[in-house]
C-alpha cells in the first residue's frame, strides 16, 4: 500500500485517518468509563492500599513485585536519587482514567539528509489515572523537585499500579479485548524501562515513505507528522465472537 501513496492519496488517507480516530477514542473513553471500577488498586493489592481492608488472593505476591520493580526504577539513571521509598499501605488514588496519544521520534531519509520528527499514533494511546499519566511524569522529570515534593513518587507509583492491573489475565485487559482493543505494557527506554500501558484500535496505522512525511512536514510548517490508516485492516475485520461459534458448530 505505501508504495501507490501520493500527496492527493495522503491528503484523503489523512482525512479518514482523523475521522477514524475520533470516533474510536470516543468509543475507547466511554469503556474505559465503564470499567474505571475494574482498575481500582484494591482490586489487585487488597489491604496493602491505603483504606482497603479486606485482602485479596496473590496480593502479597503484587505487592512485593511493585516495590522490586519501583527499587529498579529508582537507581535507573532517568530516576536516580528521586525517588523515595514506597511502603504499605500505599496511597493509591486515582479513580478514573485518561488516554494520551502514543508520540515517538522518527529519523527519516538515508543518514545524509536526515531529519528527526515528532509522530503522533492516532490509534494507539498511553493509559494513565486522571492527572497521573505519561505527561503529567515527563513534566515532573523536567522540573527540579522541591525539598519534601513526592509528587514525582506518586506519578512513577501510578503508573506501575496500572501495569499490574493491565497485566493480570483476569483483570479489564480481557474484557477490552472482546470489545476489539488490545492491551499491553512495555518498558520505556527513555523512562528508565518503566512500564507503560498501551491500548491499541483494531485498526493499525503506518507511516508513508519518506520523501512524503517530508513533504507534510514542509507543507504544514512543523516537525511532526500523524500516521495513516491502514485500510486493508478495515478490510479484514473479523468478528471474534463469530468465529468461535464458527468453530463450536463444526
């Protein structure tokens, strides 16, 4: 497909690519209201969460990996010497969820001519608490912590609780499966291999060649560049629920 893109064809692609994304995060933020119970820290870690008293099977064993993992961030170079030592019961706050658009660097050209731009995923977001995500931890990076400021220890705790919870087979990793999204969680280099959580469409998207992101970044005047749509998802949509009744019929 990227081969037959051309400026008219990235133009519509673009256009449809805008109106895809808006309608399934949309659709993605009215789940991710319903189930924002299904994401409570005490679901997972039980009595080890400030005001939770009841305990939870496998609680001790989360707990214990929390703390090992968030030890290992904290003598990571991104976090080294600003973090402070967590213990339980843990203040875990955050009630509802937001989703941020996965942004990454792209190095186009052949090395000669060369140039890095910001690419924004249209279709793939970061999931974070409500004012705990991954741009409310980049912003704090960037900023000089005050004398006694745990706010950067609150982020970084955040984050790790929703990658326990997105990575539990039980948990509502599976049940936004079956409404076609895919969750996952994968360490970021550039934060010190803290793992993130993604939520991934049904639809993937691409990047075109690279005279054409260059193209689109000379035309629009920036250095960052949205991905397409791929359409021949589209085309290949399956119906799960279907499918397995398919093979319970046979």
């Amino acid at each position: 497909m990227q081969e037959n893109i051309d400026i008219p064809k990235l133009l519509a692609l673009r256009k449809l690519t805008k109106a895809i994304s808006v309608y399934l995060e949309k659709e993605l933020s009215a789940y991710l209201q319903a189930l924002a119970p299904a994401f409570n820290a005490g679901l997972t870690f039980g009595e080890h969460i400030q005001g939770i008293k009841q305990s939870v099977k496998g609680s001790g064993e989360a707990i214990n990996a929390l703390q090992e993992l968030y030890r290992t961030l904290a003598k990571s170079n991104r976090f080294a010497g600003r973090l402070s030592e967590i213990k339980p019961p843990l203040a875990v706050f955050g009630k509802s969820l937001e989703i941020t658009r996965v942004v990454y660097d792209y190095k186009t050209g052949d090395g000669t001519e060369s140039k890095i731009i910001k690419v924004r995923s249209p279709l793939k977001w970061t999931l974070g608490y409500y004012a705990q995500g991954v741009n409310t931890l980049k912003e704090l990076l960037a900023t000089q912590a005050r004398s006694g400021d745990t706010s950067l220890d609150i982020c970084v705790l955040h984050l790790l609780v929703l990658h326990f919870i997105a990575s539990s087979k039980t948990g509502p990793a599976k049940i936004l499966k079956a409404l076609r999204f895919q969750v996952n969680s994968e360490p970021s280099p550039k934060l010190g291999g803290l793992p993130l959580v993604y939520i991934s469409s049904p639809v993937s998207t691409m990047l075109p060649p690279d005279d054409l992101i260059i193209q689109g970044t000379e035309l629009s005047g920036t250095d960052v560049f949205e991905e397409i749509v791929n359409t021949d998802d589209i085309d290949q949509l399956k119906d799960p629920l279907q499918e397995q009744l398919a093979a319970l019929i046979q």
